[in-house]
C-alpha cells in the first residue's frame, strides 16, 4: 500500500470517528495504519482509545505492544504483551516479542522462559530458536567468575 492509500485510510477512519466517537474497528484499524506508517505515537494513541472501548482485544494490547517495542519503551511493551497473553495465554508471537523485550531489559532469566514457551507452542519458530540461541550465550557468560 502506498503512502496515499494510508493517508486516505486514516481520513476515512477518522471520518468515521466524527461519526461515532467509540467505534472500537476505526480506532484500532487507524492504529494498524499508523502503525504501517511508523507513526509509533499516534498508534498508541488509537490502540489505547480502542482498548478503552473493549479492553477484551488481545490484538489492540499486542500491536500496542509492538508500538512501544519499536520506540524502546520496554515496560510499557512488557505490559501490553502480558495483558495479551492473558486474554490469549497461547499467542506464541507475544510470547516471542516479550521474551525480546526481557533481553532488552537484560532480564534473561525471563526471556528464555518466554522464548522456550514460544517454541514448545511452535517449535519451527526459528526467530525464537536464534533468540533463545543468543539469551543462552549471555547467561553462560554471566556465569563466569572473571
């Protein structure tokens, strides 16, 4: 999609805000769309106003997640993946971005439990595989008494 058909996308959806001021889809789509255009705040923004009206969407807390994620707002990412997962325990790609978000934390202890409990849901995960990989590498390190 082209940066036109975003940008008449999003005037669509906020037209249609105008219209109803608590219509979850138009919040979240625009959120989606901000999103695909790296407009991270924005994002934010309309996946907080959407959860606001239903706060049972895994997806609007996840992609909020991944919004912060992409700014290196770690906790708040953390945050938004757990309320995923516990509106959907099974969603191997929360699992994988919290475990990510962890290392980014330097809490590895954490990321590799995510990061085996994205694999034992997919085990041909193999973005899990290489970041698990990487979280074992650091913590053998960690163990030695330099």
């Amino acid at each position: 999609m082209g940066k036109q058909s975003w940008d008449n996308a999003i005037a669509d959806l906020s037209s249609l805000l105008l219209l109803n001021p608590d219509m979850f889809e138009a919040f979240y789509n625009r959120g989606v769309t901000y999103s695909h255009k790296g407009n991270w705040a924005l994002a934010i923004a309309d996946y907080t106003s959407a959860i606001r009206i239903n706060s049972d969407s895994y997806e609007a807390f996840f992609n909020r997640g991944h919004a912060y994620s992409s700014r290196s707002n770690w906790d708040q990412a953390i945050a938004d993946y757990t309320a995923a997962l516990r509106l959907k325990p099974d969603l191997q790609e929360a699992l994988l971005n919290r475990g990510i978000s962890y290392t980014q934390r330097n809490d590895y202890t954490r990321a590799a439990a995510d990061l085996e409990a994205a694999l034992s849901i997919n085990p041909n995960n193999s973005q899990a595989r290489q970041a698990l990989e990487q979280v074992r590498r650091v913590q053998s390190f960690q163990r030695w008494d330099w």
